[in-house]
C-alpha cells in the first residue's frame, strides 16, 4: 500500500494525539519508517515506543538524528495536527526547510483512496456507529478490517483495527475544519445534520452545504438517516438509502422493539428480508438507531460483495461492547446507577437524557455538564438551557476551553444551574447521593476532561 511513490517515511507532529496515534501506528504496520514529536510523554507515547517508533520531545529539540530515519525532503511525508502550534520550534524548522507537511485529514485522505472506505459523517453517533461498522465486519468473511475510530472500543480496547488482508477501512469523518472533504468514501452513513462548529461555518446553512459537498465524494452508497435536512449532491450511479426506527419508510428500519429486563430486542427491516430478534450488546435506545445504520452499511457489503451473513451480524451486534464515554455505565445499584457519556451538543445531552429516562423512569436524574469550548456554549446556550432544564438537577463545571481563549460573558453559570468546581465534584456528587431518599441516576457529560474524574466518582458511588 503507497500513499504516494516516493514517500518511505513518516514524521507526525502530535504523535501522542489518539487520532494522529492511530494514523502512525498503520503506516508503522505497513512498513513505512514512523518517527514523531509531542510535547511531553504520555503513556501513549510510551505505547508507540514500544512498538518501535521513535519520538522527540520537548517544543525546542531538534535532534531529529534520534529519530532512527533519514529525514529528506525527498521521501518524507510530515503530517500535523491544528494541535501543534504555529511557532512551534520542530514545525518551524520543517516548514522553512520545504518539507512536504499535510494536515492529518489530508493523510487519512489518501488511506480512503488505497481501500474501500466505509465512513460515517452527522453531527451525532458518528463514533459508536463507525465503531460498530468495525465490529460487525472484523471476522474471516472480509479478511478483517482496518478501522480508525474516534473513540476506544471496549472490545478491542483501542481506537485502531489493522489487517493487511482486508480491502475495507471504516473511517469516522469529522466535519471539523472542514476535514471529511479529504475524504473518498465508498460508502458512507450521514447520521445527522444539526448545526454545529459555527465557529468554523458561520451558519446552519453553511453547515449543511459543507454535508452536500460531503456526498458528492461519495463512490458507491449513501445511507442517510431518514427526513434529515440534507439534500445529497451524489455522483452518477451513486445510490442513496435511507434508515430509521419504527417507520416503515426507509430502506433499513426498526420494528417490534421490546425493553424488558435491562434488555432491548428488536427486528432489522432491509430492502429484502426481515432478521428477527436482534439484540443489542449496549442496550441503549439511542443504539437502536445506531445499529440500523450500522448494519445497513455491513449488509450492503454483504449483499454486493458476498461478506459477512446476516446471521453473523446479527451474533456480532449482540456482543457489541460499546465505546469508552459513549453512555458507559459504571455503577448500578439499586439506590444510585452512574453513566458517563461524551455528549456535549444540545441534541446529544437531549438524547442521553431520554435514554436514561426509558432505562430508568422512577429514578430522580442529576446531571453533570461540562460545557466544550466558549463558541459553542454561547452559540448553543438557548439550547444547553432548555434540555438541562429536562434534568431533575443540574451541576455545572466551568467551560473546558480546549483551543480556545475565554470570551467576555461566556461562562457556565449562563446556562442555568449551580456551578461547581471540578476538584469539589466527587464529594459533592457523594454527598448528594447520601441524601436522596430516592433512587437516582447521576449522569456526566461533556467533551473536555470530567471523563479523568469517572474512577473516582464510580469509587465514591459504589457503596451508595
């Protein structure tokens, strides 16, 4: 496999990112010289030192010649992440010596070009979905899958799947900046359309027309969620399917969904057969959703191309383990169950929410939110505060900027709610939980970093 002719080496800016990891780690696997900076070490950096790649620290050292590869202009591809900053020392020194430097979609890009990508695009349920698609299609019928996700498996306990056999790759395509235009999908699932990065697309409209161009990459299949707000730009002889729950009019849809007993069955509807029964692994209702998307895409596969049967995946999708903060319960008692999940847009809050109230309906619901970046808690905050409104109680922490800088007025006490700090969370959520007289569910959400705070706030809960 050739990204391009010339190029045997690689030098991530980043390396300890789990996207970029991820990156690195499948060039490493198909031979090419895989060299790296970060800033400082993590025990991810440490991971990928172990498997043999070698990597530079520190925003002022040079010393590439401790990077166990020739780096010439000629034959080295330098892949950045937005994460590393323009005047870092190493970037500088690279951009001024005429390295050919991609940013990390642009590489990934050229991945989706080498095998048959099977990508998954929306606002929500683009992790848990392509991570299923990587379930469902990694066993012997298609020789395995290589898979870049945007979450840890629980079964896999990583965000990478490899094999050198395999003709498919499942991709997660970010919106983000733009970066799944880079993208050539073979076929692709568009989950949802509601507006988001504003920052970035400056209206709802522009949003969506960044999808349109999105489709127009598409090679073989779209499967669309049905009745979203997106008019597909599809090439010639590219077909479109649609999917959804309990509605008869998509191609691949849901019916009979039964919830009894911590579990949830249903039947998976496709353009030519019934597979009854299925049960889900996570038996969260949004996954239903999920699942038909996913096995929309796994069933495509296997009716054009001979892959894997509708039985296995029925078998697969049951042994679903879900993804690491994707509505992860960590305690469930008969007093206080906890969930932790990566929600952090209006809708995505909205649908853990009613997730837990179906799971849960006689339970009092304290949320944590975590609001990510100043942009989108200002550009959301109607939103934030209607669906926190829907909890029983409502805890804030303070706006998690990631590469933002503050703005004047946007804060977390706008959006409703006590504010606490994150070093007070554990005791004041244990505290909470000893006083209610009720069975309660207390949730955390949010994209920043509550997640370094689970252990401990699972430890202080189990004894509840």
């Amino acid at each position: 496999m050739a990204i391009q002719t010339n190029i045997n080496n690689l030098f991530f800016l980043g390396i300890g990112g789990i996207g970029m990891s991820a990156l690195a780690r499948y060039f490493h696997h198909f031979g090419y010289s895989v060299a790296g900076y970060d800033r400082t070490p993590s025990d991810l950096t440490h991971e990928l030192e172990a498997e043999g790649i070698t990597i530079v620290y520190g925003d002022d050292d040079l010393q590439f010649e401790d990077c166990q590869l020739q780096i010439f202009k000629a034959d080295t591809l330098v892949v950045r992440t937005p994460a590393v900053p323009e005047n870092n020392a190493i970037y500088t020194y690279l951009r001024e010596q005429g390295f050919d430097i991609r940013k990390r979609a642009e590489v990934l890009g050229m991945v989706t070009r080498q095998k048959k990508a099977l990508c998954v695009a929306g606002t929500h349920g683009k992790t848990t979905t392509s991570t299923m698609i990587a379930h469902l299609l990694n066993g012997p019928a298609t020789n395995g899958v290589n898979a870049f996700l945007g979450g840890i498996s629980m079964n896999y306990h990583t965000n990478l799947l490899l094999s050198k056999e395999s003709e498919y790759v499942v991709v997660e395509a970010d919106e983000y900046d733009r970066s799944f235009h880079h993208l050539t999908p073979y076929i692709s699932v568009v989950t949802a359309v509601d507006a988001d990065h504003l920052d970035i697309y400056g209206t709802a409209e522009a949003y969506r027309k960044a999808f349109a161009h999105y489709t127009s990459l598409i090679t073989h299949a779209l499967v669309m969620k049905h009745g979203i707000a997106l008019q597909p730009r599809l090439q010639p002889g590219v077909k479109c399917y649609t999917y959804g729950v309990e509605d008869e009019q998509p191609d691949f849809y849901a019916t009979n969904i039964r919830v009894a007993e911590g579990q949830i069955i249903f039947d998976f509807h496709t353009p030519n057969e019934t597979v009854h029964d299925l049960q889900l692994g996570v038996p969260v209702w949004v996954n239903i959703e999920n699942t038909v998307a996913a096995m929309a895409v796994a069933w495509l596969v296997e009716s054009q191309e001979s892959g894997v049967k509708s039985q296995e995946l029925k078998e697969r999708i049951a042994s679903f383990k879900g993804v690491w903060r994707r509505f992860n319960i960590h305690v469930n008692t008969p007093h206080v169950a906890y969930i932790d999940d990566y929600a952090h847009h209006p809708q995505e809050i909205a649908t853990a929410i009613d997730s837990i109230r179906k799971l849960y309906p006689d339970r009092k619901l304290i949320g944590v939110f975590q609001p990510h970046l100043y942009t989108r808690t200002r550009d959301f905050a109607d939103g934030f505060r209607k669906v926190l409104a829907t909890l029983d109680e409502t805890i804030l922490l303070p706006i998690y900027p990631a590469r933002e800088q503050p703005i004047p007025g946007v804060t977390s006490e706008m959006l409703g709610g006590q504010v606490v700090q994150k070093a007070d969370l554990v005791a004041e959520l244990k505290r909470r939980a000893a006083a209610s007289k009720e069975p309660l569910v207390i949730l955390t959400v949010g994209a920043g970093d509550v997640d370094r705070l689970v252990p401990d706030i699972t430890k202080a809960l189990e004894n509840e």
